[in-house]
C-alpha cells in the first residue's frame, strides 16, 4: 500500500475537522449572529451585513459542512488506477 502524500494528509485532517464540527452542529445546533462580507451586484459598495441564524438553520449549515468534509476525504483518499 502506497502511503498518502503531504496535500492528501493534509486534505483528510481538514476534512476530518469539516466533517466533526459539522456533525457537532447538526447534533447540538446554536442561535446567534453570522457576518457576511458582500457587495452589491457590480463588485461596488461593500460591507457587512448580518444574519440571524436559527436552530433550523445552523442544522442546515451541520450538514453542509459535514458533506464539504465528507468530500474533501473522498477527495484525498482517491487513487488513480495505473
């Protein structure tokens, strides 16, 4: 077995944190206050803008961040066939 390289050991440790606090999320959801970067539709204008999050919602943003974990080990542990 061929041992994985330094981007893929470094690609499943970050994938592996996604994919832990995103199901932590998902199981123990929090309220609170999320800032946002954005500008307007012709890259003028930026600023913050808040967003309030709900308990539905971070559940929502778990899962999503367990799925870019998930991803992101599937991604560093895929081997080409020679």
């Amino acid at each position: 077995m061929k041992r994985l390289s330094t981007m893929q050991r470094y690609g499943l440790l970050l994938g592996l944190a996604f994919t832990a606090c995103g199901m932590m999320v998902t199981i123990w959801p929090q309220t609170g206050v999320v800032a946002h970067f954005t500008n307007d539709e012709f890259g003028f204008n930026p600023r913050y803008v808040t967003e309030m999050v709900s308990e539905n919602k971070s559940r929502v943003y778990g899962v999503l961040a367990t799925l870019l974990g998930a991803g992101l080990i599937a991604a560093s542990l895929y081997r080409e066939k020679k």
